[in-house]
C-alpha cells in the first residue's frame, strides 16, 4: 500500500531513469559481492557490531558526515564497495554522492545490504527490517465510513502512551526503517501525534500521512509540513459529493476533504496524493476521478483495493469481480503511459505491475505501488526486488496499542510491542516468515509467470479464505477460484434462506 512515496528510485516518470541509475548499479554490486558467502559473513558482522555502518559509510561516502579518524578508517572498506559498483555500471561520481546525500535513500541501502547479508539474494526481496512501517496512530475518527478496516470510531482506551510512541521511533530508526505512514483512524485527532511525527524525522525518517482531509487547514498542512510530513494521502472516494459523503459517513465530508486537498496543493514542498478505494458503486468514474486529480493540481492518484475487513466486511458485495477489476487495471495503464508526466496514478493491486509487462516491454511498469518508470531490464530487476505485494516483507502495521501486523487490512496480531522488540517480532513472527515464501501460494498465484512482480495481494486471500497462502480473486487468472467461491457462498445463503423459511413455518 502506497502510504509513502518512493524510497528505492522513481519519483516522477521524467526523472525515474535517471534516478534508479545509481540503485541500479548498487544493486547489481550487491548481487555480484554479496553472492559471496565470506563477504556476507563479514559483512552481517559488521553490522551486528555496528548497526549504523552501513548507514555512516554512506553519509561519508556522499560527505553528509564528520566522523573521527578511526570511524572513517573502519568504514572505508564499505565505501569502497560502493565506489566500485558505481565503476562497475559507469554510473557519475557526483551522481552517485548526491543520490546517497539524502538520508531516507541512505537508510534505504543500508536495509538493502544488511538484509542480503543475513538472507542472502532473493526475488522478492527478504528484509531485515520494513522499509514503511503503517502505523495506525489511533481507533478515533470524526467520520464513520463503510469500509473502515479499523472499525474507527472512539479512541481505545489502551492506546500507546506518549513515552512508549517515542521508543517505537527509536527502534524504527535503529533498525533502518525507511518510511512511517500514520495512519488512524485520524491521526491528527491525537495531540501527541506532532511531537511524535517531529521526534521520527529528526531520525531521518521519511514521514507521510494517510488522512480523510477533513482537518487539513491552511494552518494545520503549514504546521505538518514543520514538523516533516513530506508526503499527503487524502481519501476522496467518488467524483459525487453525495456518494462520497453517503460512503464516509457523515454529510459535507467531501467539501472539507477537497479543501483540505487544495490546501496541500497550495504548500510548497508537499507531495499531494488523492487514495480512492474501488468499488463496483465507483469504478466507472475513474475517468471522471483522474480529471478532478488534475484539476486540483495532485501528484498522484492512488487506488486502493477493497478488501473486506473491519467494517468493510459488511459491504462485501461492493468488491469488483475480476474482470471489472483488469478493466480498471488497463484503464490506469493507458493513464500511466500517457503524455502527462506531471500526473502518476498507481494502485494497491500488485496485479498492476503484471499488466504493465504484458501491455509494453518498451512502456511503463509500476513498481508495486513505490513508483513507476520506463521499462528496461533496470526497472524489471527492481520490480522483482521489490515484489508487489508486500505484506510481512516490505513493510507491516502498528496498531493504536501496540500490537503488530503484517498489514492495516490483515488483523493477524504477530507481536506486542509492549512485551517485544520490533526488530524480533519481524525476524520472528510465524506469519511474516511465512508470508517471505512465494513457493507456498495456492491456485494460480502459486504457479504465475509475473508470482515475483506481483504474489497477489494476501490480504484479500486472507479475508476471502482465512488463509494468507489462498489465491487473490481480484486477479482475472484467478477466476475459476473466484467462480467456486460464489457459488459457494450462493449455495450457504440459499440454506440460511431455506433453514429461516422453515423455522418459520412452525
């Protein structure tokens, strides 16, 4: 789920190239160097004794650094690694030094390596620690919408403490996590969420926030960029300010939420996203959406997938079939590979980037829902890196509580933060291990070409099947799993029926 914006490569299709040049080439001196076995070793160790090397080397080597002579003796063998990789791919020395000069890409390759050298090289990516975090900051909302995966409302009465948030930070940053997406429920409804949000990007974490809009005022978007919120996810969910306001809950929600959006628009050095969840209610308007995106002056567009879970599990027949759904996804394509490359519009559904290959081996290709770039061998080696869905892989959930999950929209608890490390409860949880093996998929996602670009988002399966392996039914190759699920489901609601008939004959 797209709840920051990139921190691997593209940040905009003009310069996405350009930009995934020095990964690339990183990258590809990590493959040759850390394939070996001894240098992993050493490497791991390395990190073990000193879990900031990684990240110090890179800020010498970019001269972001002053470090005291025997620090920088210890880490100029690293330096030199990079150093050769970027001979390596012919990729400029300046290039190279400005890339690694902001710290978010910094922590990023720091994660990269130390995550090769314990794991070794895989596609997709196993990490050390998740590149974004989701942190649902709390159960409060002012609005009630339908397909609320936390069932918001109120805020819990066992919500975080200030002190504990802060040392969630803490471990966040120590562990090399890229991104923090707050989430809610309404994060701004907390008062401790401004000092917590200053605290994480003071660590040089990069910030995003996923809100309804309703409470973005000139003043407040001024004071969330103060404290390092870069990146602005507003939910919109139809074109209709009627339909929005019937599916959120509450009436004049869409007129505050595109205020709140054009107040984003209007400061500088924030990037604008508007986040519309697809439904069978909304999906014919995706047309209509993208033109009301760009009239506002947005960078992006992003659609979410439905996933029935939380309150959302009441509104299941709102889902698309799979069909409808490859539809949108084709529509976004021919979005995407357009002429307007101030727009991007992206999507939830790992199934994107399996689209992009098979329309163009010359176009576009969506990396998961991080960002998107021309196509080369470059761009298909990061997505098979990053690999679509990335629930338990790339990034995980906090919960108000402190409970952790793979995902907002998959409430399997795997650890408490409260009794456990953050760094143990990733390493070791049962369901994110399990989630890491793309060999164990069921139904078609087991067997597909396009498994290490895209494994099917598992939180559907798990929703659909209460199994996280189960095969996604949003997928038009999934289709024969989607068909036996209906008719099962036809079948189970004709019983009820007959068994309620019958009841009631007595």
């Amino acid at each position: 789920m797209s709840r920051a914006r990139s921190v691997l490569s593209a940040r905009s299709r003009q310069n996405s190239s350009e930009e995934s040049e020095p990964l690339y080439s990183v990258l590809n001196s990590v493959n040759v160097f850390l394939g070996n076995s001894i240098i992993r070793k050493v490497i791991h160790g390395l990190c073990v004794d000193d879990k900031q090397a990684i990240y110090e080397a890179l800020s010498l080597y970019s001269g972001q650094n002053d470090l005291h002579l025997l620090k920088k003796l210890k880490l100029l063998p690293i330096c030199a690694f990079v150093e050769l990789g970027r001979m390596s791919f012919h990729v400029d020395r300046p290039k190279m030094q400005e890339y690694f000069s902001q710290q978010v890409t910094r922590r990023g390759l720091s994660n990269i390596v130390k995550s090769i050298a314990e794991y070794g090289i895989s596609k997709p990516l196993k990490l050390q620690a998740p590149f974004l975090v989701v942190w649902n900051y709390t159960d409060a909302c002012n609005l009630r919408c339908k397909h609320c995966y936390q069932g918001a409302g109120k805020m819990s009465k066992d919500e975080l403490s200030l002190d504990e948030r802060l040392n969630i930070v803490d471990q966040l940053a120590d562990n090399d996590v890229v991104a923090i997406a707050f989430s809610g429920g309404e994060a701004l409804l907390r008062d401790d969420f401004w000092e917590v949000a200053r605290y994480a990007s003071s660590k040089g974490l990069y910030l995003s926030l996923a809100t309804n809009g309703t409470l973005l005022t000139k003043d407040v978007v001024r004071r969330l960029r103060d404290v390092g919120v870069e990146y602005f996810e507003i939910s919109l969910d139809s074109v209709d300010p009627v339909k929005h306001d019937a599916f959120r809950g509450v009436n004049g929600a869409w007129e505050r939420t595109v205020a709140g959006i054009k107040n984003v628009v209007a400061q500088d050095g924030a990037y604008s996203c508007i986040a519309n969840t697809i439904t069978n209610e909304n999906y014919r308007e995706l047309d209509a959406l993208v033109a009301l995106s760009r009239k506002l002056g947005v960078n992006r567009t992003l659609i979410f997938n439905f996933i029935p879970v939380g309150r959302g599990s009441d509104i299941i027949d709102m889902d698309l079939p799979p069909d409808a759904r490859e539809h949108v996804l084709q529509q976004m394509y021919e979005y995407l590979s357009g002429q307007d490359e101030s727009f991007e519009i992206l999507t939830t559904a790992p199934q994107f980037s399996r689209v992009c290959m098979m329309n163009s081996q010359n176009g576009i290709i969506s990396l998961a829902h991080f960002g998107a770039a021309g196509f080369s061998d470059k761009v298909g080696l990061l997505a098979e890196y990053i690999g679509g869905c990335g629930a338990g892989r790339m990034y995980c959930a906090i919960q108000p509580n402190g409970i952790v999950t793979p995902c907002v929209f998959m409430p399997i608890p795997v650890g408490d933060l409260r009794s456990e490390s953050f760094v143990d409860i990733w390493k070791n949880a049962a369901v994110m291990q399990s989630l890491r093996e793309r060999h164990e998929l069921k139904e078609h996602c087991g067997s597909c070409d396009y498994k290490n670009v895209c494994g099917g988002c598992r939180a559907r399966a798990y929703a659909y099947f209460n199994d996280i392996k189960a095969p996604d039914i949003g997928c038009i190759y999934n289709l024969r799993a989607y068909n036996a699920l209906k008719d099962k489901l036809r079948a189970t609601n004709a019983t009820v029926e007959t068994t309620e008939a019958v009841e009631s004959s007595f």
